[in-house]
C-alpha cells in the first residue's frame, strides 16, 4: 500500500520518500493482522478452462441476451456522506473516550474519525458536529446529504437536518448500503498497524491522540473518486 502511494505521487512532501528509495531500504515490519481477517468471496474467478474450439462453431441465436449493460445515474448536485460508530475499545482512555465515529465523504473517497465517549445522543451528535465544522471548514466539502444507521436516535438526526442535511436510513439488516461500514473494516486494519508501531512503553491510555495521525496516513495512501491522480487527503 505504501508503494503504491509513492507511485501515485501521494507523498511528494516527503524529501526522499520515492518509490525507489523504499524498495531499497524497505524495513523489517512487525506483521499484523491488517486484512488478514477477512474472508475473501467465493467463486469470482472460475477454474474452468473454456473450450475455445467448441465456441467457435457456436452462432448466437437472434434475440437472445448475451451480454448485459447496466447504467447507472448519478447525481451531481448531492453531496454524500456516511457515518458509523465502532464497538468498544478494549480501554478506555484518558478522556474517557471508548468508541470511535467514522465518517466517509464519498466524492474525496476521505475517511475521518472522532473518539465518543459513549454511544448515547448527546456523544453522537458532538462528535458528529466535531466532523462536519472540520470538513465545512475546509472551504471544499459541504455535505447535503447524510446516510446512517436507521437505529440512530431523534437527536441526532435533528443535529444532521439542522446543517441542512437529508437524513437517509438505511434499510434495517441491510448495513452494506452503509459505505461507512466498509470504511470502518478499512480503518480499523490502519489503526492496527499504526498500535503495533508504538512504543512498548506508550500509555495505551493515550490511543484516542493518534486518531488525528491515523486519519492523516491513512487517507494519503487512498485515492480520490473524483480526481484519481491526488490522495484522498
């Protein structure tokens, strides 16, 4: 992933981190379980070999559909985002911080976290808010439209309507309508790697402090849906 990243010219801020110079001193990494655990989907790649000679001899018969196209519309002027909230971490931080808000804008392909403290309203909406005035901020995104779990509380979506939002439930046990839910799986894997490059001493107390450096490296090694040749950072 990081040579990738180097390739696309993602780090070009880094004297001397090309993609050359990586290959050559390319470090002895401690291996985790970053996308290890995940299970791969069954038959996307067949084993079957083709009988080519038997094809040719066959004519397509007229009005029969061999092939399909599909088409899909997109619109323009809707601004997605997505949002979900992780399980527990296994300690609670300084600040009593426990649980993590991930937030994906679609457009940039740009994944962003917030630490809660629970998962009540209240904490929710803080940490929602915390995001949205970090992204307005930037002069660039403007969400107008939020995609979230259909269990979210009455608070919460009020705060989301209130910045002028479109609230969007997702259909209950269908959580893969959710991009965010495949975000989470991604950041996580990233935070993962980040904790196993710690300090032996570093005060697992403190975990919620590199949420900012997470987010960071992790969105300079993805790239952007609507400008592909940038980082999603």
């Amino acid at each position: 992933t990081l040579l990738t990243a180097a390739k696309n010219g993602n780090l070009i801020t880094f004297p001397g981190l090309t993609h050359e110079n990586i290959n050559k001193h390319f470090p002895e990494s401690d291996e985790t379980q970053k996308g290890h655990m995940r299970q791969s989907r069954q038959g996307v790649r067949s084993t079957k070999v083709p009988d080519e000679d038997a094809m040719l001899g066959v004519k397509p018969a007229p009005g029969v559909k061999h092939k399909d196209v599909y088409l899909r519309v997109f619109d323009a002027t809707k601004k997605s985002m997505y949002t979900d909230q992780s399980g527990p971490f296994p300690i609670k931080s300084r600040r009593k911080h426990q649980y993590i808000m991930i937030a994906v804008e679609l457009d940039g392909n740009y994944i962003d976290a917030e630490p809660l403290k629970t998962r009540k309203a209240k904490d929710l909406t803080e940490a929602y808010q915390q995001i949205y005035k970090r992204w307005k901020a930037t002069g660039v995104v403007c969400p107008n439209w939020h995609v979230l779990d259909n269990e979210a509380p009455e608070e919460f979506k009020q705060a989301i309507r209130e910045n002028n939002c479109r609230v969007e439930l997702t259909p209950a046990d269908m959580h893969r309508r959710n991009v965010a839910e495949k975000a989470m799986q991604t950041f996580k894997g990233h935070f993962k790697s980040v904790l196993a490059g710690v300090s032996d001493d570093f005060p697992m107390r403190e975990w919620d402090e590199l949420l900012p450096q997470t987010v960071l490296t992790l969105n300079l090694l993805r790239q952007s849906h609507v400008a592909p040749n940038i980082s999603a950072y």
